[in-house]
C-alpha cells in the first residue's frame, strides 16, 4: 500500500510533516482519516504548541483551500473547536523544560515521582 506524504497536502510543509510524524501521523490518508481536531489533539499531546493559526491551516488543507481563506464565521467557529481541544487536553508533565531536565537527569518528572510512592 502506498502512502501520500502529508507535504502534498495545501499548505502543509515539511516542519508540519515532522510533527504529524513525532504525533504517529505518517501520511496523508491517514491525516485525512482522523481530521483536523484529533490530528490536531495529537500534535498538542506530543508538545506541539498550541497555535490558532496552525489549526485552522490544518483545516483549510484538508479541505484544498489557501490558509488565509479562512474568514468571518467559519474563523469563529474554528476558534471554539480549538479552545475547545485545549480546554480538553490533559498536560503532558514530560512536556517542555522539564522534559529536557529529565532526560538530562536534572530533575526527576513528578509523573515518575508519584509512580515510586
């Protein structure tokens, strides 16, 4: 079975490619498959920093339009369902700083703390 790389998707590139990729993401079937919001739940749980406009760019690719087409009530609308998804999303502790502290043995993450007691 072959598989369409992500990048040939509108308006997504390489450096969303890598991140779809670092969220199990791999393809662009795939992509299509889950939607924007549980693709996009994905990338925020893997560290992705939540972007509006990444959002919504996501969703005018999948649906072969530029990203700037995205105006009016439709923007709106886009908006609730990302605050909606942040709002949802469980921090990840291994996230940002403290994850690089861990893996460098500065700190230890309060998930495997509390796992030991």
């Amino acid at each position: 079975m072959s598989t369409t790389p992500i990048s040939s998707i509108r308006n997504l590139g390489p450096a969303m490619e890598e991140a779809f990729a670092r969220a199990g993401i791999h393809s662009a079937e795939a992509l299509r498959a889950l939607g924007t919001d549980e693709a996009y739940r994905r990338l925020l749980e893997t560290g992705h920093r939540p972007h509006f406009i990444a959002y919504y760019v996501i969703e005018m690719g999948l649906q072969g339009r530029p990203w700037n087409d995205c105006k009016g009530d439709e923007k709106k609308a886009l908006r609730v369902r990302f605050d909606r998804i942040k709002a949802n999303l469980t921090p990840n502790p291994l996230a940002g700083i403290e994850k690089i502290l861990n893996e460098i043995g500065v700190v230890e993450s309060r998930v495997l703390a509390k796992a030991r007691k």
